[in-house]
C-alpha cells in the first residue's frame, strides 16, 4: 500500500484521541443535560471551555470525513464488499452503544456511509457540490433559522436538567446492568428530529467529502501546494476556532452554542483532517507507525476504550460517573489513549488479528 493511502490509518490513529475526549466527556456525566456554565467553575470551566472549543462539534463531522475517505480509497474492492464492511461495523457499534454507550453517534456514521456508497468512483465535483448543498441547507434551516428563532426568544440559555442529571447518575452509579442498557436505549430512541437532521446535514456532507477529497487526490495537492494547503489549513482552523470562541464568550447562549457547533465546528474538522494529511509525510518514521497501526486497529481499539470506560465510569466498577473534574477525565482518557497505542502496536508486531480481520479482502481484491 503507498504513503498517501497509508496516511489515512495514521489521521485516523490521531483523531481516535478527540473521539475519546469527546466519548469520555458523555461518560463522565450526561451533558446534553447541563449547561456548563451553570454547571462548572473556576478552573474547571476554563478546561472545559478549551476542551469544548477544540472538540465541541468537530470530532463527529472529522471521523466522518475520514470514513468516507477510507471508502472512496477502498471502492476498488466493490460496493458489496464495503457493504459487508459496513454492516458488520454498524451491528458492533449499534451493540457498543446499546450495551454500553448509549450516547454513541458513530452507528449514524455509517448509516449516512451506506448512502456515502453511491457516491464512490464518481466524479468529485459531483460528490463535492451535493456536499455543500446539504451543508448549505444544514446552515440555512438548523444554524441561521435557530438563531433567529433564539433571538426572538425570551430563553436565552440552556438551564441545567437537575432531575434528568440525578437520573443519570443513580441509574449508571448503580450495580443494576439492565437499568444502565435500558437508559441506553431511551436515549438512543430519544433522538428524535434533531438527530435524524444531523445525520442527514452534518454527517452525511462530511461523509461526501471524504469521498471527493479521495478522488480529488487531495493529498497530492498537499504535496504539490504546500503554501497554499498551508493558507487553507489555517483559515479554516482560524475561522472555524473563532466561532466556537464565540460560544464560550456568549455564556453558553441558545445562538452561540447553536453557531459554534452548527458552523464552526465542521469547518474546524475539514481543517483537522487537512492538517493531519499536511503533517503525515512529515513526522518521523517510528511516531507515524505508532499511529498508524492505532489507526488500523481503530474499530477494535474504540470498542476497548469503551469497555474500559464502562468499568471506570459505571457502578459495577469504580463508579467514577458524575463524580470527577475535566481535568482528571483528560488524564484518564490520555492514559488509556497511550496504553491502546501500546495495544495495537504490540498486535501489529506480532500479527494478531482482531475485528478488523472481518474487513479484509481476499488476495484477488488487495491492492499494494
């Protein structure tokens, strides 16, 4: 397999990071139900503020660019065998968050992937313009009609769900499995609308960008324009980081949060995927590996970080839930991020196969 489809597994090794920043905050309490800003002080508000701005809705759009990524750079092997790919990837992660993190948006990646399917081995400005236009209806009707719709308003902020938070907590610090499945399907089922809306005008034009930034040989422009790649990489970072600044400097306002993660937050996941791409060939060979092989093991390495979660967070083992600061969240999902790089690299060197090893094609299909 060459560098350029070798750096993908190396993105998406470093980008597991912000998925476990981002996993590990819904594990630590249940935040679509607070406001932070009501809810956090002092020097924990301010680690939150900044874990919030560089995560705060990039992560989920940033995994997606990279998924349809890795299907457009598979699309040689046929759309039935990425369509196995999928289905066994949507049954694990459909289970994960059944079982055990109810609030896990990647069985909605993969759901917008299967429609990302009829995209791939098309022309890029075809998948490309039906990604901005759901993009653009996505700013029209869930960003700019939101906004006005809070400014006329009377409720400015979100209050905290005390009594939606004590639940929580009681259910996922208790010992009682069951409960803790059953609150995972009550939230998964609870969606609603606006889950159906970010699938569809967040994730899915992610997911096409992916696709036509594949069959754009995007990074043989990062090679062959390297100044102005740079150029782009920092407007979008700057632009995008400068929005979600936004949010945090409204107070944690219905507008801000709505602008910050609706717009600000895809723009600064286009920008971490090219800043990825733009440093891949860049750092030493030793580092790359490391990230490389968390990369290929990703689906088996962010199972495990779930289950370690689990036994962290949940009653039945340390019952950490609602019960730490940001800062030691950042500590824990950083140690298990470094003991998961150890995982997969002492897997690769010994040839152990894992989930991954259901992905794989036969010899006819491989492509060196």
């Amino acid at each position: 397999m060459n560098n350029s489809n070798r750096n993908i597994y190396f993105i998406g090794g470093v980008s597991l990071f912000l998925l476990f920043i981002h996993s590990g905050q819904y594990f630590m309490m249940p935040l679509n139900e607070i406001n932070p800003f009501e809810y956090f002080f002092g020097g924990d508000l301010n680690v939150f503020n900044i874990v919030d701005i560089i995560t705060g809705g990039s992560v989920i759009p940033l995994i997606s660019i990279i998924i349809g990524y890795l299907l457009s750079q598979y699309g040689y092997t046929g759309k039935k065998h990425l369509v196995k790919v999928l289905v066994i990837a949507f049954v694990l992660l459909s289970l994960n968050a059944g079982l055990i993190f109810g609030f896990d948006q990647l069985p909605f990646v993969i759901l917008m992937a299967f429609i990302g399917l009829i995209f791939v081995g098309r022309h890029w400005i075809i998948t490309l313009a039906a990604s901005l236009i759901l993009f653009a209806l996505h700013l029209m009707f869930n960003v700019v009609l939101e906004i006005i719709t809070g400014l006329n308003s009377n409720i400015q902020h979100m209050y905290s769900g005390i009594q939606q938070v004590n639940e929580f907590i009681s259910t996922y610090r208790s010992t009682d499995y069951l409960a803790m499945v059953n609150m995972n399907i009550d939230i998964l089922t609870g969606i609603g609308t606006d889950g159906i809306f970010n699938a569809v005008f967040v994730i899915l034009p992610s997911v096409l960008l992916g696709i036509a930034l594949k069959e754009l040989n995007f990074t043989g422009f990062i090679k062959d324009s390297p100044y102005i790649s740079g150029g782009i990489i920092m407007v979008l970072l700057a632009g995008g980081i400068a929005v979600k600044l936004l949010q945090v400097l409204s107070l944690g306002t219905i507008t801000g949060k709505t602008l910050g993660e609706g717009f600000g937050g895809p723009v600064t996941a286009i920008g971490y995927f090219m800043i990825l791409v733009y440093i891949a060939d860049a750092v030493p060979k030793p580092v790359f590996t490391l990230f490389y092989n968390l990369g290929k093991y990703g689906l088996t390495s962010y199972i495990l970080f779930n289950i370690l979660m689990m036994f962290v967070f949940y009653g039945f083992g340390i019952a950490m839930y609602g019960q730490i600061s940001i800062q030691m969240l950042l500590f824990i999902v950083s140690a298990i991020y470094i003991l998961l790089i150890i995982f997969a690299n002492l897997m690769a060197a010994y040839n152990i196969q894992a989930l991954e090893q259901t992905f794989q094609t036969n010899k006819k299909m491989k492509r060196e």
